[in-house]
C-alpha cells in the first residue's frame, strides 16, 4: 500500500483529484490531497504575497502534519514545481515523485522560465493585472464534456503569478538519487497554438534524457477530469 499525495496545478485544488483519489482508495492506497494557499477552497487566503515559498511550505507542513512516511509525490503541471521543491526540503518523508504532465524544473529555474523562452511573455500578456493569472480556457486543457464543464469551471479562481516567477531551490544535492517519473499528455494542440510551442516537451525530453520511467497518455491536460481511470492506472504503474 503507498500513500499518495496528490498535488494540484494552476486555477485548481484539493477538489479536481477527485475522481482519481477515489480509485486510488479502492485499490487500498492511503491518499492526501491539499489544496495549495489561495487556490481552491482556499482562494480567500489569496494576495499578493503568495508566491512559490508559500506553496512549499503548504506542502511540507502538510507532509510533518499527516506523518507522510515514504509518500509518492503526484504533481499535476505547477504542482511538479510544488513537489519538486518540497521534496528537496523534506526528503525523509518522500520515497518517490511523479510529474502528471507536469513542470520538473532544475535547481535555480522558474517555473514559466523552465517552460520556455516564450512562456513567462504569453503568460503576462494573459493576465489582467500585474499579479494574477486568470485561469486558461478550458478547451485548452482539454475540458470539454458539459458534465465536466459544469464541475471544473465554477471552481477554478484566478493563480498568484509570483508562483511561476520565483526560482526553485534544490540545495547542493538537489534529488540525487530519489526515484522519479513521467506520464505525458500528447493531446496539446490547443496549449501549444496558444503559447507557441509545447510548453511540457522540456519537460518530456528531460525524462526521456534522464531515463526515468515514462508513460504516454492520449489524453488531454487536465486527464485527472477527462479521464481518470487512465491517469490512476499510469499512477499506479509508476508507484
């Protein structure tokens, strides 16, 4: 049995691993999912001050307060920031990480830097203050279905910028030699067409230079909504 703690992206929550977290527990894993400061149910919370740092210490306390023990760190496309970070912060409790098409950045890089040279650009030009990134239409993560339109869509809330802008810091021994992996999305027409290129393939090519474990899902970004029973079994696959 693993203990899963399952780390939401941009615009969502605890909430959205919903429906993987119930298959999970009927397969007999222990599963967590906290919802970030300012996103989610704890969008009240949210100011300018929240950044990167506030997020991490979401999660490390998160980690001290359930005594996760050898727990599998899930991060959903920001949430592998989160869980990057987090990891380097409290190894201990941390056995291995898996990015669902997701950020995996290096030590010293930015969230949006990490994605591209284009990204942090596309990401100003998005948002409507200096602070506050509106979530992305749904189409392009590929939220479609009126039943999982009508879920998602009053439940998202605008992201705190500064999270994609402030450096992840590793430590001088980073991750050294804690087991990771990958499961890809391949349906990105609609992210690349807006950002220009495929914001994840750094990411991807990472993993496969790297050799670690990776899966590929013909699925959307958002596979935890549109298709949950092939983001569990990837899940499973890697744990």
């Amino acid at each position: 049995m693993a203990c899963f703690v399952l780390v939401h992206g941009a615009f969502h929550g605890g909430w959205v691993w919903s429906r993987v977290a119930a298959r999970l527990r009927a397969a007999g894993h222990d599963v967590i999912t906290p919802t970030l400061t300012g996103c989610g149910d704890r969008y009240h919370l949210l100011t300018r001050a929240v950044g990167l740092a506030t997020h991490v210490d979401d999660l490390v306390a998160t980690l001290e307060h359930e005594d996760v023990r050898a727990g599998v760190l899930v991060g959903h496309s920001y949430g592998g920031t989160v869980i990057t970070a987090a990891a380097a912060r409290a190894p201990a409790r941390v056995a291995r990480l898996i990015y669902l098409d997701a950020q995996a950045p290096l030590d010293g890089q930015t969230a949006s830097g990490a994605m591209g040279d284009a990204t942090a650009a596309t990401l100003a030009a998005l948002t409507d203050d200096s602070w506050q990134l509106p979530p992305l239409p749904l189409d392009v993560v590929g939220v479609v279905e009126p039943a999982d339109v009508a879920w998602v869509a009053p439940r998202r809330h605008p992201h705190p910028l500064r999270t994609l802008l402030e450096p992840v810091a590793l430590g001088p021994d980073g991750l050294a030699g804690l087991p990771r992996a990958y499961v890809a999305c391949t349906q990105h027409a609609a992210l690349a067409a807006l950002f220009g290129a495929d914001p994840l393939a750094p990411f991807v090519e990472r993993a496969r230079r790297e050799g670690w474990p990776l899966t590929h899902l013909d699925a959307p970004h958002d596979v935890m909504v549109t298709d949950p029973a092939a983001a569990t079994a990837a899940l499973l696959a890697h744990a």
